[in-house]
C-alpha cells in the first residue's frame, strides 16, 4: 500500500477519514438496524481521527509509534462492513512507516 507522499496529504487523507466517518454516523442515524455493526466502534474511531489531527495541526504528533489505536477494530473487518477501511489502512501505514519516500 502506498502511504502518504507529503505531511500535507497525509493531513488530507485523516481529514477525508473523518468526513467519511461522519458519514457512517449520518447513515447509522438514518438506518440504525442494518448500520448496527457500526454502533460499536464509531465513537472511538471518531476520537482517534480528531485526535490525530488535532496532533498534527498542533505540532505534537509523533510518527512510527506502531500502529493507531483504530487498527485493532478494524483490522478483522472486511471492507463490505468497514467500506473506508484501505484509507484507514493507508492513515496507519503511513503513520508506522512514515512518507513514501519513492
């Protein structure tokens, strides 16, 4: 998977996260039985994304401190449940093995 290039993709690709994520939530609030699976994890994806990007505006974000906090909810979930789950993939890869370089 190809991380970000630039500091400044990468803070787009969290903001595009989080734009997606609270899409999740506009849909589970619209169609809460079949959108259920989301109830359980949408809040702390939300709070990790914000906090990340708060992190990276503010200039206390550290890089390569393993992977976020996000990665062990949806690691196991394929993307029909977790339809942005290759930009999350692509947010903590970069985040582990910093910008692509090449």
């Amino acid at each position: 998977m190809i991380r970000a290039r630039t500091v400044d993709e990468y803070v787009s690709l969290i903001r595009d996260a989080i734009y997606e994520v609270d899409e999740m939530r506009a849909s589970l609030e619209f169609d809460e039985d079949s959108m259920s699976a989301y109830a359980l994890f949408i809040d702390d994806l939300e709070n990790s994304l914000k906090q990340l990007y708060s992190q990276m505006l503010d200039g206390s974000y550290c890089w390569r401190t393993g992977d976020l906090p996000f990665m062990e909810v949806i690691r196991d979930l394929d993307d029909k449940v977790m339809p942005i789950r290759a930009l999350l993939t692509r947010i903590n890869e970069t985040h582990k093995n910093g910008l692509e370089t090449e």
